[in-house]
C-alpha cells in the first residue's frame, strides 16, 4: 500500500483536485467548508490504473492520498502529514504559476527527499491567454531544477471539467512504480496525525505506518508517554492492544508498512493522546530529547541569515513538532544551501529512529530553514565542538550499519541470491557471514531453500521479511483477480502469476520461483492445484443457473452412459468455463477432442475391459463396442486413451495388457 501527499500554494486547487480524483472531500472541518480553505489534513484514497510498463493482467492499486493545507499559518500542519508519503502530487495553479508557498512547499519536499512525484498544472480551464501555460510551464521546470522533483511529469488538468485527470492518474502510477520499496524491518510504529472517539468503539489513531506491520491482536505502546525527563527517560508508558485495523474505511487482520491505517486502541483515552506520539511494540522505542542529525539548510531569499549555534528553531519528525536548540558541530555557522553536522537540543521528548526525515524552522517570522536525517537518535551526551573524533563517528553511522546495508540491497532487489545481496551492500565476507545469521535468526531475512555456509557466497535465494510481505501481497492480489475473473477454473498457470508478480523488467529463473511458491505453500499463501496455483480459500462452485445446465447435462450422460453427448453438444448446453471445471472436478474424464465419459462410468468401462482381457488374453475394438453395446467412435477413444495411459498396447488389430 502506497501514499501521495498533496503540496502546493494555498487557493491552487489540491483539495478540489484530490475531490474530482477520488469522490470524496478531504476538507472534514467546518472551518475548512466555511473559509473555502484546508487548516489541518484530510484523507482519501483512489484505485490507480497499472503502471504503463507493468505486465499484462497487473491488477490496479488502490493508494491513500493525504491533502495538506497550503496557507502559510498551517505550515506545522503540512509537516505532520507528508512525512510518510512515498510520492508527491505537487500542485500548482496554470492562472497564477509559482508562489511564495509553492517555494517552500517545494524546499520542504527536498529536504524530506520525497522519492516521487508528479506535478499537476490546475485549473488549465482558467487560463484563457494563448501560450501562458507554456510560460507558467517553463518557469516551473526552472524552479524544480536541482530538486528531488526536477525529472517528474508535469500533467495539465481541470479538476473543474475533469480534463487531464485520466492522464494525471496514469502519471501517479507511473511515479509509484520507481518508488523504492518500503522496509520492513519486523518494528512496526505509527506517528499519529489524529486521535479521537469513536461510538461504540472507543480510542481510534491514525497515521502512515513504517518499518513493519501491526496485526489485530498486538500489545503496543505509545511513546513518548506522560512523565518523560532524563532521570525517567522511559516515562509512564502508555500500554494498549489492537482491537481493530481500518485501511480506507475496510477492516483488515494485517496491515503492512507504507499504509494509511486507523487503529481501534483498547486501554488508552483519546485525552492521553496527542499527535507526534508513536505506536509501536512495547519496547522498541525509546523518546529521547537530544538527537545527532545531518542538516541541509534552505537556499531562500538572497538576504537570508545563516544557521547560528545554539539558535532556537522549531524541529519536526514523522507528526511530532517540538522547540530546539541548536548546535553545530563542526562550523561556525551554516549559510544558505551549506550542509553540516548538528546536535538538536530538543525542549521536549520525540520517539525517532536512525535515518527518520526531519525539518527545522523558525517560528517568527514563519520560515523554513533545513532539514536532513537522523543519524543517532540517542547521543551518549552533549559533544564538545569541533572534535574530529566525534565527526568521524557520525560519518560511520550515517554510512549505516551493515544489517541496515544488507536488509537495503536485499529489499532493492526483492528477491535474488545472497551472495548477489552481499555485493551489493559492498559487506567483506566475514562480516556478511555474522549479519546474515544474526538477521536469519531474527526473521529479517528468510533464505528460500537450504542455505550452506558461508553464507556470503551462497547462490541461495533470500529475500527480506518486507520483500516477502510485498510478493505475498502481489501473489494474494494477483490469485484473487484472477479468481474473481475465472471463478471456475482451478487458478492461474504458474508461468502467468510468475511474470504477473516478478515485473516486466526482472527475469527469475525457475529454480528461483519455484523455491518462492515452495516457501509461498508452506506459509499459506497459496496453494498448488496440479498444474496451476490459486489462493487456499479458492474452490470452485457454480451459480444456480449454472448448476441448473450442469444437472441437466450430467442427467443426459447418465441417460445415455456409453454413447454420451460430444463434446460438442456438451458446450453447446453448458459453456467451456463449465466444462473445464468438471473436468478439474473429476466429474468428468476427456478420452479425445470430441469423447467426454463420467467418471463412474469411465471406471466401470476400464475395470470390464481389464477383466475381460485377463480372461481373453486380448480385445478388440468390435468387442469393446459390443461389450458396452455402443459406438465404433467411442469404443475406439476409450482404447486409444489406455494405450497413451500405458494400461494397454496394440498388437495388431487386439490390445492386451502391458
């Protein structure tokens, strides 16, 4: 499951536009509907169509959509929701082109290095001077030059007459699909944007969830709790389980990283909760108010100052916003566009995790700064300045541990032999050896097959505990179209859910799928039906009308078991998704191209025969007809068939028994 972020200048069009994508208004607040303006987020969610290089069959993919507002005093509340989104739908209005928002909007998804995007040229139907969508189109392109969205499509649209927006879903698509995947590293949390009540059951938040999934049932905490302070850094945790799980208003038993996710929370009262605190296991995280941080500042207007030591900002994560102070580290200051090295004195406790997104700004006047990564959540202290050794170490941990560099390569390629993975990571092999225990052990890397040490140069397939859930999803979603399509068949032929799942620009070998379906049985996931595969649950039944028809025929070879109807008749009475499900069923057994028998009276006509040679030594075709007083063309297909099963063989005009 993936999610877009809407961004943009206020009054350009994004709740308007994400209304005319999806059908439903994001603007929930009665302010928002009276000043015709978004204050704090909205959600929704719209079914994409496959992405254009996708193979053949690929189903669509329903994604959730986050509108932020635009209007410069709800920054903080833009911030809080596009922490999580995996691509932006970057908005701007083709009558008025770029502004001071659509600048900072624009800074900010940089600084959060937001891995795709599209840009949507609104209200096109406004623009009514020839060749200035052209001019607001070529200023656009220069100003997303040097971002993280210099390379997006721009799609002109109307939300207003619904022009382009056929175009701008494809594009959505599109971007999505060259989105990396997103980790799964087995420690599911949840900033939470919202809290409240719900009648009749209780506590519900909701947010984008990362690093893992959360499954109805789990125990959790959600931290930072009430009393943090450095001699209590744990707080008193608030504890609670998971009595529920909502993705787009349909509940669900698992939800996986990247989703959109309302959790039903027993234990716990909406007054206890506030947003930026974090769901997750009981445990996992610790908040902390002192963070070592990589940090990008803004290039604004020409007279902006630089970044000050120990200069106080206001610091956002995922939905938490907290006052800092700052502390550089290895310069002086920090001007515009300049990179460094900082610890973030945070006023309050945040729950944050290496390598989390932040950004930083100033409260007056109302201004981003910079923004960057988390590089260590949890300093031992407060570093002296300019200390070699200090920078050295964040150098190391911005590299990333070597678990972190393999479950990276490992979840980049999805599935693929271990030994490819270690290269990748560019681990030595000793060191790979230790990580890819550890991580086996731990159930962060599942190796399809027996993996022998050493492990760094194995040709095993592995893939991450992320890589599977996405392929078990791909597999799930791809058996259960095709189920809803071909309801009497008995599944999908291996090759076809192969190249349905592995994508148009990979190329499995079939040792390396047939491991996957292997793990893929065991796991539950799906399961093989002779020659084709289908989810568990699948079983083939027929409507009343079609069971009608079939009772009908079934009645008609029962009439006439020796000399029943063709296979031609049989379809004209039926249809071929019928018959090949009786055939599958065993109801019925195919002897040739036009000779179809029931299955009872097909054994009888093989145990007769059988006895009737053992007695005789041998039989022909005349006695085969005369035995069962039916036809030469059905006493011939039923010899035939015995001597391709090996039952029989021809000597002459006879058969005997092999």
């Amino acid at each position: 499951m993936r999610v877009i972020g809407t961004a943009g200048h206020v009054d350009h069009g994004k709740s308007t536009l994400v209304h005319a994508l999806t059908g439903i208004d994001p603007d929930r607040l009665r302010e928002e509907k009276e000043r015709e303006m978004t204050i704090d987020l909205g959600f929704a969610w719209l079914t994409l169509p496959p992405p254009s290089n996708a193979p053949a069959g690929t189903g669509r993919e329903q994604v959730g959509v986050i509108d932020v507002p635009g209007h410069i005093d709800f920054i903080k509340n833009m911030l809080a929701g596009v922490g999580g989104i995996d691509a932006a739908l970057f908005v701007v209005a083709a009558d008025e082109g770029v502004m001071p928002q659509t600048q900072e909007h624009l800074a900010i998804l940089d600084l959060l290095q937001v891995p795709a995007g599209v840009v949507a040229l609104t209200k096109m139907d406004a623009v009514t001077e020839e060749g200035w969508a052209e001019l607001v189109e070529a200023d656009l392109r220069t100003t997303l030059r040097d971002t993280c969205l210099a390379q997006v499509r721009i799609v002109p649209v109307s939300a207003r007459t619904g022009a382009g927006l056929d175009a701008l879903q494809q594009a959505l698509a599109d971007a999505l699909a060259q989105a990396p995947p997103r980790l799964d590293r087995g420690q599911p949390r949840l900033p939470i944007d919202r809290a409240f009540s719900v009648p009749g059951f209780g506590t519900v938040v909701t947010g984008t969830l990362s690093d893992g999934p959360f499954r109805v049932g789990d125990e959790v905490e959600i931290v930072p709790g009430s009393g943090y302070s450095l001699a209590r850094p744990g707080g008193d945790a608030l504890r609670a389980r998971i009595r529920g799980l909502q993705m787009h208003k349909r509940s669900v038993e698992t939800c996986l990283p990247g989703s959109r996710v309302a959790i039903n929370l027993t234990g716990v009262h909406p007054d206890q909760l506030v947003r930026g605190m974090v769901v997750a296991r009981p445990g996992q995280l610790q908040p902390t108010t002192l963070v070592d941080v990589r940090l990008r500042t803004v290039v604004g207007d020409s007279g902006q100052p630089p970044l000050r030591h120990s200069q106080r900002v206001d610091f956002f994560s995922g939905a938490a916003e907290v006052p800092a102070r700052v502390r550089l580290l290895d310069a002086e200051q920090l001007k515009p566009g300049a990179t460094g090295w900082v610890q973030l004195a945070l006023e309050g406790p945040v729950a944050v995790a290496a390598g989390d997104r932040f950004i930083i700004r100033q409260a007056s006047p109302s201004m981003t700064l910079g923004g960057g990564n988390v590089v260590n959540p949890h300093p031992q202290r407060r570093w002296r300045r300019m200390r070699p050794e200090v920078i050295a170490q964040l150098e190391m941990l911005a590299r990333g541990t070597p678990d972190e560099l393999l479950l990276h390569a490992l979840a980049l390629q999805e599935l693929s032999p271990i030994k490819t993975a270690v290269e990748q990571a560019g681990l030595e092999a000793s060191t790979a050896d230790a990580v890819l225990e550890a991580l086996i052990a731990a159930g962060q890397v599942i190796p399809l097959g027996v993996a022998q040490a050493p492990l760094s140069r194995s040709a095993t397939p592995a893939i991450s505990l992320g890589g599977w859930h996405r392929l078990a999803e791909r597999m799930s979603t791809a058996l259960s179209d095709y189920h809803a399509q071909f309801p009497l068949r008995p599944g999908m032929p291996r090759e076809e859910l192969k190249s349905r799942v592995q994508g148009r620009d990979k190329a499995w070998p079939p040792k390396l799928f047939n491991e996957l379906i292997v793990y893929a049985v065991g796991q539950g996931v799906l399961a093989e039906a002779g020659d084709f595969l289908c989810r568990p649950s699948h079983r083939i039944a027929f409507t009343p009308a079609q069971a009608a028809r079939v009772n009908a025929l079934l009645a008609a070879f029962r009439r006439q078991p020796f000399t029943p109807p063709s296979m031609a008749e049989s379809l004209a009475q039926t249809d071929g998704e019928i018959i090949g499900a009786l055939l599958h069923q065993g109801v019925l057994v195919r002897l040739s191209e036009d000779v179809l028998f029931l299955r009872e009276t097909y054994d009888d006509m093989v145990k007769r025969i059988v006895a009737f040679m053992k007695a005789h030594g041998s039989m022909t075709v005349a006695q085969v007809r005369d035995e069962f007083n039916t036809s030469r063309k059905y006493a011939l297909a039923i010899m035939e068939h015995l001597d391709e099963r090996k039952v029989t063989r021809r000597v002459g005009d006879e058969r005997v028994l092999r």
